[in-house]
C-alpha cells in the first residue's frame, strides 16, 4: 500500500478552515453585540403629570383656563410634581 500524503492533509486542511471561519463569527458577533450596546439612547425620565400638560396647553389643545385650573389642581394633589 502506497502512502499519498496529501490524503492526510486534506482533514487537517478542512479543520483550519472551520476552526478560522468559527473564529471570524465569533469576533464579528462579539463586536456587532458590543457596538449595539453604545448605539442605545440613554433612557430618559418619565414625564410628570404637570409636562404632560404644559405639552398640552403649548400645542393648543387645552385653554388657558383649562391649565390654570388643571395646573392648580395637580399641585395640590401632586406636590412634588412642581417645576
């Protein structure tokens, strides 16, 4: 029996490509998950009642009365939610 040694070769051959092509998505995974990680806007506070409307009366949709009176009432009942 005659020994050919490309024949043993071929194995180790397709061995370092799956261990380099593994290797490559690893990293690019790895990167892609960590870049995505500082993309992410910065959580922002939640509005308290009394912006809610000051939003509403800047866009028109509540009466200068209406925010008077609104704005009386939540400041009253919400003290801290004042500005």
């Amino acid at each position: 029996m005659m020994f050919d040694g490309h024949h043993d070769m071929w194995g180790m051959y397709w061995g370092w490509w799956v261990f380099w092509l593994t290797f490559i998505l690893i990293v690019v995974l790895a990167l892609s998950r960590g870049l995505r990680g500082r993309t992410q806007q910065p959580e922002t506070r939640a509005d308290t009642p009394l912006d809610s409307l000051k939003r509403r009366y800047a866009a028109g949709d509540i009466t200068t009365e209406e925010y008077e009176e609104r704005k009386d009432r939540l400041i009253h009942s919400f003290p801290d939610s004042q500005n």
